[in-house]
C-alpha cells in the first residue's frame, strides 16, 4: 500500500500504524473513525506492543483524511492478493457473486450517488474474495468480469442472479477454468421462455422424455414447511431458441420452492442454465448455497457491522472502509473457538486482547 500523504515533518504518524490500528478497531467494534481512535487510545498500552506509535494514537480526523485519499483500487487489490495467499479454494467450490448498496453513502450535495459494490463470496470457507465498485446497480454487468479476473477461480462453480446471465460473464467464467450456474430471467426474453418452456409448459409426455433427473427435499422446523424440488435436462436440443452464443452451455434447471406458513402455502419457481452436467441433487445445493452471499455476508455486514448506517462520504472514505469491514468479518469468520455470532465475537475482542490476537492469527497455519 502506498502512503497517500505529502512527504512533509507534520507526518507525525506511520502508515502501517495507522492500518493497523483500523483493522484491530473495526474488529472490535467500532463502525466510524471516531471509534476507530477511542479504541486506539483505550488499548495504547497493548497497541504498543508491537507498534511503533511514535506521536501517540492518531486523531478520527487523521484516520478520515487519509482514508479518504488511499486510492481504493490498490487497496483492493492488496485485499484481494491477502485473500488469494490465504485461501485454498477445494475443486467444485460454490463461488457466490452479488451486489450490495451502501445506501447512505450518497451526497446530494456533491451529486454522489450512493456506492454499490460486487463481492464474491467463497461458500465453504465463509470469506469474502473480494469486491469491486460500481456506481450503478447495472453496471454490476461490467464489474462483474472486472472481478471475477482478479481472482483465482479455476474449478470452482460462479453462482450470480439474473443481472448477470450475460454472454460475456459466461464466456469469461469459462476462460477462466471455472463454471457457471446463472439464474435466467426476463432480462434474457427468447431464453426465459425457452427454458419454462421445456419445465411448465411441456405435456406430460414430452415432460418425462426430456427430463432426466430430479430430486426433492422436505425441512422443516420454526413453524415452517418447506419442499424444494429440482429438475435438470441435459439435451439442449429441446430449447426452441438459439443458443449459439452461451459458450459451454450443458444443461437447464428448474427450482420449485413450496412453503407453507400457518396453514398458508406460497409456490416460487425459478429456473437456470450451466456449464456443468451434474446430478439434481448437486444443483439443488449449490442454488441454496449461493443464497449465502445475503445471509453470511449483506446481513452480517448491516446488523452486525452497521454498513448500511455508515454516513461515510468524503472521498474515497466510504469505499475503503468496506475493505476494512471485509478484512475483520473475514477473520472473525475464520476464529472458530468462540461459538457465537460475528457480533458477539467483535464485543468479546475489544474486551479481550488474547482472543483479538487469534483472531488476527486466523489465517496463520
């Protein structure tokens, strides 16, 4: 990382200090740069034990000027290049990737609108990979390939929501020796209705010809029911639409969710195109498994790390604090002694400085 700072005598504070100390804050709890610098100066003492701090603890006013000049891109290509060293991805790992707005990151005043990243999220390890910035919702359509090149992906399988059933993300996905499984919607017409064309509107007959695996599974507990079943056709001649242009494609899947809430049933089909041949049962995991992008990483980072109340603006602040957030739930995710949520491992940090360290040391081997 390059010090954004002047070379001047007022730079009274060492950079890796000061990253540091930011890392270690928002680890335990902090969410602004006001209590990223209260926590520096209630834990100087321990702090010191292996920082240098030769000016003291720097001010929140110094943590914001000069997060708001870090160039956010080299940051997160430091975060990413971390990640990459750390994380063994296994064969068929389910690479999840979706969008997330920080919603009050916007500044009218300034016309800023509000920050959306793209993150990828590494389902068996719980991390995030990385992320990239986007200015607009769709335009997670260009970062997309952006990001997914930056990262070491060969034999994992790219889940992403219909935005980003594009050619260009398949092809690119492909190139990359991975595969995709991508949900299809009305953005793709001729394709979408092709595909329920085959699952919905087929007679029995032609059903049962086409169809070559299916699987179902029941849950239930917390006053729900809940069956999900998924069926897979590997002949992709009974499309009635050109598919010439999705590289790799194999097969199609159709996902039925049926819940049923006290005594009320609801029904929600959807329905998917990938690069792999695999059973029914293997696609009906990976489907749930990238649902785990919302559950483990956009929920954890509004409730547990406040994303969404963040009213970080100025500069380039906004952005790079999320890198900062994704460093600590990365290790706090890896810490497996404490059997607690993230936000009751980021209280038991700031009051513990033994398990602040193993959680530091997480990715250590």
């Amino acid at each position: 990382m390059e010090d954004p700072r002047r070379d001047t005598k007022n730079k009274y504070h060492l950079f890796s200090d000061i990253l540091a100390i930011a890392i270690c804050g928002a680890i335990c709890g902090a969410n602004y740069w006001t209590g990223i610098a209260a926590y520096g100066r209630a834990k100087e003492s321990w702090l010191r034990t292996f920082l240098e701090l030769p000016q003291g603890i720097p001010s929140h006013d110094t943590f914001n000027d000069i997060f708001m000049k870090i160039k956010p891109e080299q940051f997160e290509k430091c975060f990413i290049s971390w990640v990459n060293a750390i994380t063994h991805l296994m064969p068929g790992e389910v690479i999840s990737v979706d969008g997330k707005t920080l919603r009050r990151s916007h500044d009218k005043a300034n016309s800023k609108t509000a920050i959306h990243m793209v993150s990828a999220w590494s389902t068996s390890n719980a991390v995030v990979l990385g992320q990239f910035k986007t200015h607009e919702k769709s335009n997670e359509i260009t970062a997309i390939p952006m990001l997914l090149e930056m990262l070491s992906i060969e034999k994992s399988l790219v889940t992403i929501d219909a935005m980003g059933c594009q050619k260009k993300i398949a092809e690119s996905i492909l190139n990359q020796e991975a595969d995709y499984l991508l949900a299809v919607k009305e953005n793709q017409p001729s394709l979408y209705e092709a595909i329920n064309q085959v699952f919905w509107a087929s007679t029995e007959q032609t059903f049962d010809k086409n169809i070559s695996k299916f699987e179902e599974q029941t849950t239930q507990g917390h006053g729900r029911v809940e069956t999900r079943r998924c069926w897979v056709c590997d002949d992709m001649d009974v499309l009635t639409t050109d598919i010439s242009g999705w590289k790799g494609l194999k097969s199609i899947v159709a996902i039925e969710s049926e819940r049923t809430v006290a005594g009320k049933s609801t029904l929600e089909r959807r329905v998917y195109i990938s690069s792999k041949k695999r059973s029914a049962k293997y696609f009906l995991k990976a489907t749930r498994d990238h649902w785990h992008i919302e559950n483990k990483l956009h929920w954890v980072l509004d409730v547990s790390f406040r994303e969404d109340e963040s009213r970080l603006r100025k500069g380039d602040g906004a952005e790079n604090f999320t890198v900062i957030r994704r460093i600590a739930l990365n290790l706090l995710k890896k810490e497996k002694t404490e059997k607690a949520g993230v936000e009751t491992k980021r209280l038991r940090a700031g009051w513990d400085d033994q398990y602040l360290m193993k959680v530091l040391s997480g990715f250590i081997s």
